[in-house]
C-alpha cells in the first residue's frame, strides 16, 4: 500500500452564493521515501492539495490516508499533533519570525512540539549544519540572503523529524543558481534521511530534479510523467520564460491588491507592506532575467 493515498478528494469554496472547486476527485499515490513535483497554472489546486495532507485544511469528499492514517476522519485535537510530527511545511515566503535568529527560527517548531531546551538546542544547531548554516546562527532573518533564509526554513521543517515535508513553491522568489542549491539540499534531505518530499512549483527545471512530476489541471492530476517525458529544456531561453510568467502573475497580484486597497478591503499599512514585497519580488526576478541576457 502506498505511504500517502489520495482518493476522488473533493474541495469546494464558498464565497457568498459562489461555490469554487478547487479539486474536482483528485486521486494519486505517494510512496515513502519518494520525492515527487506538482506542477500546474495557478489556480489548479496544487495549494490546496498540500494544504489537505499537512492537515492544514479538510476535503469536502474523498479519502486521504497517510500511512494507514484517515486524515477525513481525525478528530480536529489530533490534527494539530498530525501538523507538528507527521509533517514539516517549507513555505515560498518562508514563514520565519523575523525577531529570532535562525537558530530561534528552528528552535520554535520543537517548543510547540514541549522538546526540552537542551534537547531542541542540539538538534537545532545539528539541523543548521546539516544545511551548512553553522557559521549563522545567531543571525537573523533580514541579515541572511534569500537562499539562506530558505535553508533555515528547511532546518525548521525538519525539527520534529517528521517523515513528510511539503514545499510549496520553495524556489518562487530565488535566482536560478540559488535555486539549484536548494533543491540540491531537498534531494540530500530525501535520500539521505528517507524523508518523503512532496513539491509543488511552477518551474520545469527545479521539477526536473525529481524522479516523478504530476501535472495538475482544473483540480485533477491529468498526467504523470518523468522529466524526459515533459520535455524539459534546461537551457536559458526556457528559464526565462518561466520567470516572465512569473512577472505577470505577480504583476496581476499587484493590480488586485490596487482594488483591494480601493474597496476598502485591508488598511494602508497592510496595502504598503504588500506592496513593497511585490515590487522586491518583481525586481529580483527582472534582474535574474537581464543576468541570462533576457
């Protein structure tokens, strides 16, 4: 039997008298030990399917089971005990408290899980080295680089030694080269310490280091494929591309987070701070493209 089996999952929003599927009876199998990519257009599902098997969110239908676990049918109490030791999240905006240095960061996870001090202290350094992080430490979020900060949130998703980790876009906002190191450290985690890894991006060469990619569409897997079958160019032209559909969708958040601001619907602290990182993001990404002569 497979190590994660999903089944027919069904996930419907409502929004007033609007219902939105975001999974139409998605079904697919994961074995342990195995490290997987979910690709697909925004919107397809693919967050919500990660949401689903970190527990973070429930299906309206459908089974999932998770090594013989029934997440459809674990009380709500037992779900959160499921998020702190079954699963480890690694965010695309990471998700770290900027206050705490990265040791803190990683630190954090074990103090929710009541790990005693001594305990967590030691895993947390041995988890930074494991990242090549040990000469940083004592530094916090805003005094390491992207590609750092993305390695302490990796240390963190590891602290309860949980067997899953979910990546959802872990290399969105990160240059070509810096990407590659971190997908050099997922399949280390992968093969080295039998962690099953789950990966969704939007990126066909970070895709590319995995054994198996899922394509995602209108909340169902339409296909499974290796990296040959998907025709994946690892060349600078394809890269390129990738990033300028990137630029366009976070030009498109941009513009509905103008409306947003219009209607009234968040305050201007929120709209500048939102702002600001957009704007950072799309700058990054502009200058990654002149580096490959785009």
């Amino acid at each position: 039997m497979a190590f994660i089996s999903c089944t027919d999952i069904v996930r419907v929003y409502r929004m007033g008298d609007i219902e939105i599927a975001a999974l139409r009876g998605l079904s697919l199998e994961v074995d342990r030990g195995e490290m997987i990519s979910i690709m697909g257009p925004s919107g397809s599902g693919k967050t919500t399917l990660l949401n689903i098997l970190g527990g973070l969110d429930r299906a309206n239908a459908g089974t999932i089971m998770v090594d013989d676990v029934s997440l459809g049918f674990t009380p709500l109490s037992e779900l959160v005990n499921y998020r702190r030791r079954v699963v480890g999240h690694i965010f695309q905006n990471l998700n770290l408290i900027p206050t705490l240095t990265a040791l803190e960061n990683v630190e954090l996870p074990m103090i929710f899980n009541e790990t005693d001090r001594d305990t967590r202290k030691q895993r947390a350094r041995e988890l930074l080295q494991i990242v090549d992080l040990s000469d940083r430490l004592q530094h916090k979020p805003d005094e390491l680089s992207g590609g750092q900060q993305q390695r302490v949130a990796i240390a963190a998703a590891l602290a309860n030694d949980p067997p899953i980790l979910l990546a959802d876009e872990p290399t969105g906002e990160l240059d070509s080269e810096t990407s590659r190191i971190i997908v050099d450290y997922l399949l280390r985690i992968n093969r080295e310490y039998d962690k099953t890894i789950i990966m969704v991006t939007h990126n066909p060469i970070v895709a590319a280091a995995t054994r198996r990619i899922l394509r995602i569409e209108d909340g169902i897997i339409v296909g499974t494929y290796t990296p040959a079958q998907m025709g994946v160019n690892t060349g600078t032209v394809n890269y390129v591309d990738q990033l300028q559909e990137r630029i366009t969708k976070l030009n498109q958040e941009l513009a509905d987070l103008d409306k947003r601001i219009q209607q009234g619907q968040i305050n201007g602290e929120e709209y500048v701070k939102e702002r600001l990182r957009l704007t950072a993001s799309i700058k990054g990404l502009e200058d990654e493209i002149h580096r490959h002569g785009g």
